[in-house]
C-alpha cells in the first residue's frame, strides 16, 4: 500500500525527466487550445461549516466515487473469485521470479487493467504462488500502459514520447517489485501468502456485515452507472426507430 503510489509517483518523475530532455516532438499548433478560459472567477465561493464538509465527505465517498470505480471493481473481485477457483495452487513458482515478472509485463502491457479491478486479481494471484513484488509489478503497469492509452498519447508526445513514458514505468516497476520482493524476505516477520492462505474464512460478524455492505454499494453503482444509461440508451434508440418509421409513413 505504501509503495504503490511511491513507486507511481517516481515512475512519472523520471518519465517527465526524460521528456524533458530527450524527446523533442512539438505539439502541432491545429492541435493546441484555441482559446483558454480565465481561471479567474466573479462568483463568490460559498464558504462551507465543518458538518458541511464532513457530510460531503461521505456523500462523495458513498456516492460519486463509490460509483465510478463500482463496474472495475467488481469485475475484478470475480476475475479474482475466478482465478482462486481455476488456477492451481502454486502455479507461479515454478515459473521462478523472472518468469513471474516477464509474464506480468507481457500481460500488463498491452492490456488495460483498472487500478480497481487489480487490487483483488493481484490479491489471488499471490494465492496462487505469485511474489508480492511481481503482484506489484501488476498494480503498476496494468493500469499506466495499454494499446489504446498508446495510440492517443502518441498524437500529443510523438513516438518517442511513448517509449520514453513505457521505459520509465516499466524500469521504475521492475527496481519497486524487486525491492518489495526484497523487503518481505529479510524484514517482514508475516509473510503475506501465510497470512492469506492462514485467515479464517468465516470471519467475524463486523466483517460478513462490511462484505454486504460493500455488495449493496457495488450494486448501487453498477445499476446507476451501467445499467441506467445502456437501458437509456435502448429507450432512446427504440425512440428513433418509431419516430423514423412513423415519418416515413
């Protein structure tokens, strides 16, 4: 949890440097803003109470956010509810710590992994044998690097500005997950895959009251974010349909 965004945030560090210094593609000037907006703003901010803000706090937390990552999210905890299921246990270590990380980056790369999707996909991967730094290894560059993220960066940083940002975040994630790796061999006392493997899968009452807690909220979300607008969607198209066929009449 620590060194995620740590790892995040020296990965776009050293990308920007090397940017900076090496790539020397120019933005088209069909492709600059035409006109910016003034930040400045004669509209008087409403200054808000304390209850206010910790009321707000919630209604973000439970509401706009908890909606937005909702549809990753849950498909990633049945991906993970998947794996657990199909894969047999200790399927990565035989593959060894370079095999691990090799196919991570073959898998990662390419593909789009929400940064909410990953978290339970890497949680049963570790299940399954994979180290915690190749688990890492798979938070970071899942989400930062995919074909289509590729293909738009290009137009704005040029050729060479993708494979400046795709060196800079796989070199950064690859030095982080061996030093994770690192880290759990000589200076952590609880291994994780024990701690995983080891933990009561019963589990308390305040946790089967979370779990619950946490299916309503997905649920709330998926049905506002991806079922209210595909079920608009149809209404409006069925809509067209009608209206085309009774002018045609």
């Amino acid at each position: 949890t620590i060194i995620r965004p740590v790892a995040a945030f020296v990965s776009a560090f050293v990308a920007g440097i090397l940017q900076f210094n090496f790539n020397d593609f120019v933005l088209p000037e069909s492709e600059k803003e035409e006109e910016k907006k003034s930040c400045c703003s004669s509209n008087k901010t409403k200054v808000s109470s304390i209850q206010d803000k910790f009321i707000g706090i919630f209604k973000y937390g439970f509401g706009k956010l908890s909606d937005d990552i909702s549809g990753w999210l849950t498909i990633g905890i049945l991906l993970g509810a998947l794996i657990d299921f199909l894969v047999p246990d200790n399927f990565f270590t035989s593959t060894g710590m370079i095999g691990n990380r090799v196919l991570i980056l073959a898998i990662g790369i390419p593909l789009y992994i929400c940064a909410s999707a990953s978290t339970p996909i890497a949680v049963s991967l570790m299940l399954k044998g994979l180290s915690p730094g190749s688990a890492l290894l798979l938070l970071l560059v899942g989400p930062a690097t995919n074909i289509s993220n590729i293909a738009v960066l290009q137009k704005y940083i040029g050729k060479k500005g993708v494979l400046i940002n795709i060196f800079s975040i796989i070199v950064v994630a690859l030095i982080f997950s061996f030093i994770a790796d690192y880290m759990y061999s000589n200076y952590f006392t609880l291994k994780l895959s024990e701690m995983l493997h080891n933990h009561d899968h019963s589990g308390q009452w305040w946790q089967q009251l979370s779990a619950v807690f946490l299916v309503i909220i997905l649920l709330k979300g998926v049905y506002k974010e991806e079922l209210i607008p595909r079920l608009n969607k149809l209404k409006e198209n069925k809509n067209k349909k009608d209206h085309n066929g009774s002018s045609c009449h």
